[in-house]
C-alpha cells in the first residue's frame, strides 16, 4: 500500500461517493468537475491495492473491502474534524456547525423554530437538523445532538433528561357526533382507533387517573400509521380517536377542529431526552445548544420537567 496516495481529501471524495452512489452528484456537491472525482478514487484504490466500488452506467456501490474501508474512512474524517474543533473550541468560539437529530414530528412542529431563536443569539452557528423516527447511532452518523421520545438503550452516550410529554385522547368533533363521546374507558372498545405501528404493544391502551387509578383497555382500528403527522391528520379528518401528544395537536384543540375526550384519564406521559455524543461534548457551540434547548424544551406544550 502506498500510504502517501491516502489523502483527507481522496477519502472525503470516497466518502461521499460511498454515501451518495452517483459521481456527478459529487461533484456537484464538491463544486468540481466529474473527472476530479473519478481521479481521487482512482488515485485511492490504487494506494490501497483493492477495488473499493463497482461501478455500472447508473450507479455506484461499494465493493465488500469498499464496505468495511467505509467505515474506518468515515472514523478518521470524524476524528480529524474533532481534532479541529477541539482546538477552535479553545477559543470558545460561538462558530461552527452542530449536527441535531429529532422526531419528525416534534420537530416540525416546535423545535425548528427553538432553532430559530437559538441561531438569532448565535449567527455563526450552522445547526444541520436531521428529521427522523429512526434511532440513530450518534458516533456513526457524525451526529452531535439527539432529541429522543421513549425508552433509551444508548449506554454509552452523555444522557440529560428534558422532562416528560404528557399525552391525551383526542378525536375530531364529527366522528365524536356520529359514534358518541365515551364517559368510561370501557367505551372506547367500541371505537375505531387510530394506531402507532412503530410502537410496541400498540393493540391496548394505557390510562390512568390522576389519583393513580389505572386502566387498560383494548386498542384497535383498521389504520395504523407510523409518523405522528399522519396520526394528526387521521384524527382531524375523523377516521379515528387516539392518543396524541399535547405538543401534536394543542393548536388543533384551541382551535376546537380536535376535542380531548375523558379528560379525567390520559396515557402515560413519554420521557424525553437529550442524547450528546460524548466526545463533542467540550466543543464550545454544542455546549451552547445543549443548554439552550435544555432551557427551551419545557416551553413546547405538554413538555414538563422531571
């Protein structure tokens, strides 16, 4: 192998060929011409002794060695951006960019615009908000920050609570008319549901009062959906009752399009987190973020502190 043909360079080329399996958009990202990034590849594959993508008239994919030197290319151009930012961060610079993952949901509806605020009091600040329901892993991924719903397993990562999201019923005002309003949770086993099929154990319901009485009660419907949007959307046009998030549709409630129903029993609130992966932690515009939405995410509707 010829170590001196490894350049950042070459590696970041590869990179984002690997990530994106199509040359010209590469080199549109990179604002260079086609044939300077099919130089770099070829310039890497023959410091390295192997083939690392198979090329066809449509796309390029990662050859086996290709997959595994991915993975350890993505590491270094990591561990040099760190380094970087560790020694900007010396200098307690409010510059740079903070790479933030949330729920979909939770993050079109109110933390884009915390973000907003955040970057007004901070404009050298560059934050790259990834939208997803996916869990996904900080360290490979390059992501920094990680608003999370729900339980976590993420062991190995910087944990600091944000509170609870307190949930409630809810339907829209002409399914509640056509099928009645339920004084008891035994009632809603007659009506139609509006499920979550990326939860587990959606097919019951959960509820309990506030002097800690509890209930289950079974939980159907012929529409499952797997984004809270949609949810939202089902439940304004009348194709169900569910639980919502109050943060989902507390604008939808003000504006009497959705009702709470048996007010007197909710489901249990979700625990929401923020995750930090723990080697940015000392970088000095993601320290600034953490502590702006740690003192923000209580302002989202339903968002209670522990």
């Amino acid at each position: 192998m010829d170590k001196s043909g490894v350049t950042l360079e070459r590696l970041r080329t590869f990179v984002r060929v690997a990530e994106r399996s199509n040359l010209s958009a590469v080199a549109r990202d990179l604002n260079v011409g086609q044939s300077s990034v099919t130089r770099h590849l070829r310039e890497l594959e023959e410091a390295l002794g192997v083939a690392l993508l198979s090329r066809t008239t449509r796309r390029v994919t990662l050859t086996a060695e290709g997959s595994r030197y991915y993975e350890s290319a993505v590491h270094i151009l990591r561990a040099v951006e760190q380094a970087g930012d560790e020694a900007r961060s010396a200098r307690d610079d409010a510059v740079g960019m903070v790479r933030l993952s949330c729920t979909a949901a939770l993050g079109v509806r109110h933390v884009i615009r915390l973000i907003f605020g955040f970057q007004d009091l901070h404009p050298g600040i560059t934050v790259d908000l990834g939208l997803t329901d996916d869990r996904v892993d900080l360290v490979r991924e390059g992501v920094d920050i990680a608003l999370r719903l729900g339980p976590l397993s993420d062991s190995a990562m910087r944990l600091r609570s944000l509170g609870q999201s307190r949930r409630v019923l809810v339907a829209s005002p002409e399914y509640l008319i056509r099928h009645g309003r339920p004084a008891k949770p035994e009632a809603l086993m007659g009506l139609e549901g509006v499920r979550m099929s990326n939860v587990a154990g959606s097919d019951e319901l959960p509820l309990a009062t506030r002097d800690g009485q509890r209930h289950v009660v079974a939980f159907g419907g012929r529409l499952l959906v797997d984004h809270g949007l949609a949810a939202r959307e089902a439940f304004v046009a009348g194709r169900g009752f569910g639980p919502a998030h109050i943060w989902l549709v507390d604008d939808l409630v003000a504006e009497g399009r959705l009702e709470v129903i048996l007010p007197d029993y909710a489901p249990p609130p979700v625990p929401l987190n923020m995750l930090i992966a723990p080697a940015r932690t000392s970088i000095a515009r993601i320290r600034l973020l953490v502590d702006y939405l740690a003192e923000q995410m209580p302002t989202i509707p339903g968002v209670e502190r522990a």
